[in-house]
C-alpha cells in the first residue's frame, strides 16, 4: 500500500488502518509513505514516490518469481572454493529456490553428439566473425574447430537450462574440463557464459541468464538476484585482479605515451582491473569513463558489435521489452515473456524464463529516462 506522508485525509492512518486489519486476518502487507503535497483530493504523486513503488514490484517479483525455479550447477566446487559450495537445503528453505547439480559428463556427451542445430551453429559463428572482424585471434592449428565447439557449448547450454526451468547456472570447468593433461582437455566455456550473460545474441535481444564461471555457487545467486531485482539487467562477473591508483594510472600513461583527460572519473578516482577474469557479459564491454547505467543500444563496444534500435528488424522494435522506456505509470503493461523475433526461424525461437516486470534495464529510480 502506497500514500503520501502530506496527502489528505484518510492518507497514513487510513493505509496504517488497512494494514493492521489485514493482518488481523493473517496476512502482512509492506507500506510505502512517500511524500506527495497536501494539494486537494486529488494530489499527484511524487516521482520519488513512484520510483520507490517501482522498486517495492520489482523487489516483490523477484521473491515470488524465483520460487519453484531452478538454478544449474555443473560439476562440484572448482578448486575448493567455499564460494563454489552448493548450499542446497538453505537455499531451498530461504529462497525457495532448487539448486540442481549435474555432472559435466553428460555436457562433454551432448557436445560430442553434436546435440545442437548445425544451422544454427554456423549463423552463431557467422555472427561472432561479423562483429569481431580482425580482431577474433585464430592463429594456431585447431582454433577453428576449437571455436565451433565453444559455440555449440553455448546453444547446448541454452538448449538444456530451458529444459530445466533453469533461471540461473554455473560451471566447473577448472581443472578437468580444460586444464588436466590425464583427461581430454576441452575448449573453456568464456563464450558461452559470456553469451548466457549477455541481453542478445545472434538471434537478437534476450533475456540474460546469470552464469557463474567456475561454478561460483553464491556469486551466481548473487547476480541472479541482482539481475531480478533491476528488472532483468545483464550481470557482472570478473575477478578482482587490481586497483589502479591515479598516480599508476599517470604512470603507465606518461610512459607508454597516452594522453589522457585529467578531469575523466577513472583518471581521478582509478579504476578497478578485471582483465583475464571469465565471463563478464558482452552488455558491460563499453569504453573508460561510460556509465553503468547505459542500456546496451548505446555502449561502444572495443569487441562487439551491439546492435542499435534503428538497426533492428521491425519485428524486434514492436516487442516492448526489448528497448522499452515507457512512464512508470505503465509499468502494469511489461507482465509476460518477450515474444520471439518473427523473421527468426522458428526451430530457433526460445522463450528464456524472465522476470515479468521490465520497464527498463535498471530500477527506474536509478534511471535518467523520463
């Protein structure tokens, strides 16, 4: 229940009254006071007010909507990490979400029997060599099947977590996977958790999947939340390698010869380095100084090709959850799964679970859009 601190009456006691009798009842309800002005019967609300009930939904959505859901894990705890350590019975009862478990094995299978759609696996790599140009190093022998089967990882991991009602995943991969000369070593899965993480694909804007490299069990719930609770945005996931101080970043400019602006954010605060770091998704690859606010249209990409709204089939451009920036009055229209692309054939068409409510990348009151 939602008034205004300042609104006429019945406003707070009339909300605070609603509230007590339904819990007399049994049932608890959250309040929201905002502060709208004491202006007649008919006051307008704050958008500070709105912001928050935008917020309230998308937090409320989340806590219901990952219940009964499962999270994929594949392999046991790489390396030992107490971060990787699957906590399944706590997460069932405080979040009602199943945390599932499945050997790499039947991956290694299903990638061996080539468990994806040919077609779609040569557009998938199409794709990358479009966008990447020059810039995609494949310069040892091997690196091009190396490359399909890093791609066929991602539409067979697609593939598979849709089967599994799967909102979230994770995967080992170190050391067995990739790194243990007793085994036969496979191709790491970067392009494929990147791409899980990511808001498009080949096929256009999607839903991203948190995926956790290193089967990072509590950093993928993290995200997973994150990415709920802010409507659905692209995660995260780097090492935290170094903190570059101004005066390093000074240093290393004046001796390899790079001008920089002294009044850029990053010159005077440093920054953080995740270089070599795993699966970040491709929406966060922008330039020095850009914000993390920046819906993926508008990020200039070193890397990647992002495509823009104007250059999206018309198809795309109707679904309203693609590149929506909509009032938050009409937040009540975003419920339901974006359609597919139509001129995407329809063998490759998925409906990736999403979170239902998805005015925009970011919670709105941490937007800059009206």
């Amino acid at each position: 229940m939602t008034c205004g601190n300042s609104g006429p009456k019945p406003g707070v006691v009339f909300v605070h009254a609603c509230s007590g009798a339904l819990s007399q009842y049994g049932k608890l309800a959250h309040i929201n006071v905002g502060n709208w002005p004491d202006d007649g019967q008919k006051p307008e609300m704050t958008s500070a007010t709105a912001a928050a009930l935008v917020d309230w939904c998308y937090a409320a959505v989340a806590a219901q909507g990952l219940k009964g859901r499962r999270a994929v894990v594949f392999g046991h705890d790489s390396m030992g990490m107490e971060t990787a350590l699957a906590h399944v019975i706590p997460t069932r009862q405080f979040y009602g979400l199943e945390l599932t478990r499945l050997d790499m094995k039947l991956f290694a299978d299903m990638i061996a029997r080539k468990a994806c759609d040919a077609e779609e696996l040569a557009a998938l790599r199409d794709w990358i060599k479009r966008m990447a140009g020059a810039r995609l190093a494949i310069g040892q022998a091997g690196d091009e099947a190396r490359l399909d089967v890093s791609l066929a990882m991602y539409l067979v991991m697609r593939d598979l977590l849709k089967d599994l009602n799967a909102v979230a995943g994770g995967f080992m991969n170190q050391l067995e996977w990739g790194s243990d000369p007793r085994g036969i070593p496979l191709p790491i899965p970067d392009i494929m958790e990147s791409l899980l993480n990511s808001s498009f694909d080949h096929n256009g804007p999607k839903t991203p999947v948190p995926y956790a490299t290193e089967a990072d069990t509590q950093a993928m719930l993290t995200m997973l939340f994150f990415s709920w609770l802010a409507g659905g945005a692209a995660p995260l996931f780097m090492d935290f390698r170094k903190v570059w101080e101004p005066f390093e970043v000074r240093a290393l400019a004046e001796k390899i010869g790079v001008a920089l602006d002294p009044e850029a954010l990053w010159v005077r605060k440093g920054f953080v380095d995740g270089d070599n770091s795993g699966s970040a998704s491709l929406d966060w690859a922008g330039t020095p100084g850009q914000s993390i606010f920046l819906p993926p249209s508008r990020i200039t990409s070193p890397a990647w090709a992002i495509p823009s709204r104007s250059s999206l089939p018309a198809a795309w451009k109707a679904s309203p959850a693609v590149w929506p920036t909509v009032p938050r009055a009409a937040c009540s229209r975003w419920f339901g799964t974006r359609p597919a692309p139509s001129n995407c054939p329809r063998k490759w068409r998925r409906r990736w679970p999403t979170p239902p409510i998805r005015p925009g990348r970011i919670p709105l009151s941490r937007r800059n859009t009206p």
